[in-house]
C-alpha cells in the first residue's frame, strides 16, 4: 500500500474548521484513502474515506485533488472532543486484499478555545 | 447495536506467563484484525482472519504470538512466554468483508 505523508501536529481553534492535510503521491489507480482517528486511550475510529470523488458525512468532508496525491480532510467546526490524532492511510479493496491497515504518525490534532 | 469488545480491559502479568487476549467482533462481521500499540509508537498489524480462509499472519512479531478465531466469531490472541516488549495496547477491530474497519476499547497488556 502508498505510503502516506502526514504533518506532526496542528493547531485550531474550537468552533473553526479544521482541514488536514495528507500527502500520497505514489498512490495507484485502486487504492481508496481512508481516515481514522484515535481518541486518547480509545481505539481507533473510522472517519470517512474516497477514491476520487469528494466525499461527506455526517463527520467530516474529504477533499481529493484530482490527481489523487493530494487529500484533505475537513472538520467543518472542530470542538474540543475532536482533539485526537488523525490517520492517513492508503488501501486497496477487493478479493485477495487483506485490508489491513498502515498507520503511520499521523497528525496529533489539538482544537483550543 | 453492540461495538467491538475486548477483554480484559487490562491485564499485568509476570514475565515469562502466558496470557491470553479475548475479542468479541460485531456480529455478521467476517474479517478480524489483531493490531498493537506501544507506547509512543504508532498502530502495527498482527493478524488478520476472513471467513474460512487461511489467516494473515504476516505481522505476528514471533512463534510466541498466535491467535485463533472460533466459529467465525470469537477470536483469541496467545502470547506465551511474555517478555516486557510485549507491553503493549492490544486492538482487535471487525469489518465487513473490504470495508471499513471498527476497533474495540484495547487491552492494555503490562509485563512486569
């Protein structure tokens, strides 16, 4: 799976968007972005993710450029509980992938008031 | 509906014991994944079991570590003979078969 390229860490403020980026420039036709983040001491927890197409739910937004080396993950207005660290990471899907998971750093999120 | 649990939530045991980690997957999940989480260190993949096929046991660190999974549900991870590096956060997370996985709470393993 593409190796990802996330920053060590962001700042912002409570009530303000939050935009993550992520970097995966050697991403290949098939494989999906994904994001996860982890709560301190909780496991992880699935966010959204994408192909090519800009995708939202009820968490966040995922902005994919159309080369697909470049993505951003949107938090339309950060609270306090959305301080975590965020997850990039690259995968396949289909018959014959496990689907296992590449956690890199990540990006530690610290929303302030 | 119920979510991925794991037990013990934590568990010390003395070096050289062997310990035994339980996972209870969403029901109607087929794939179970092991990860571990060292302090300070990020997520590693352990083992990755789908329905009847054989399980991906490309991440387990050495023969010491196994798991199983019964009746497509339940799954157990063994480490016999711990040592201190195997203090560790332990995650099991289900998904449907290709999609997005979700994780339980962990078991927070201490070797002393």
């Amino acid at each position: 799976d593409a190796k990802t390229t996330q920053p060590p860490s962001m700042d912002c403020a409570e009530g303000r968007a939050a935009n993550l980026p992520c970097n995966h420039s050697t991403i290949s036709g098939n494989e999906y972005v994904y994001w996860y983040r982890q709560i301190h001491s909780q496991g992880p927890q699935y966010i959204i993710h994408g192909l090519k197409n800009n995708e939202t739910n009820e968490m966040a937004s995922l902005i994919i450029t159309e080369d697909r080396k470049s993505s951003t993950l949107i938090l339309p207005h950060a609270t306090l509980r959305d301080t975590a660290v965020y997850y990039c990471i690259v995968r396949t899907h289909g018959s014959g992938n496990t689907g296992k998971l590449i956690f890199g750093q990540g990006t530690t999120l610290q929303v302030k008031p | 509906g119920a979510g991925v649990s794991q037990s013990p939530s934590n568990k010390v045991t003395e070096k050289g014991k062997d310990v035994e980690l339980r996972c209870d997957p969403i029901s109607g999940h087929t794939a179970l994944y092991w990860y571990r989480q060292s302090l300070g260190q990020g997520l590693e993949f352990l083992i990755y079991f789908q329905g009847n096929s054989a399980p991906d046991k490309s991440g387990l660190p050495s023969d010491r570590f196994s798991a199983e999974r019964t009746g497509g549900s339940v799954s157990t991870l063994t480490i016999q003979r711990t040592q201190q590096e195997d203090s560790a956060v332990y995650l099991c997370a289900s998904s449907l078969a290709g999609a997005e996985q979700y994780f339980g709470p962990g078991t927070r393993l201490t070797v002393t």
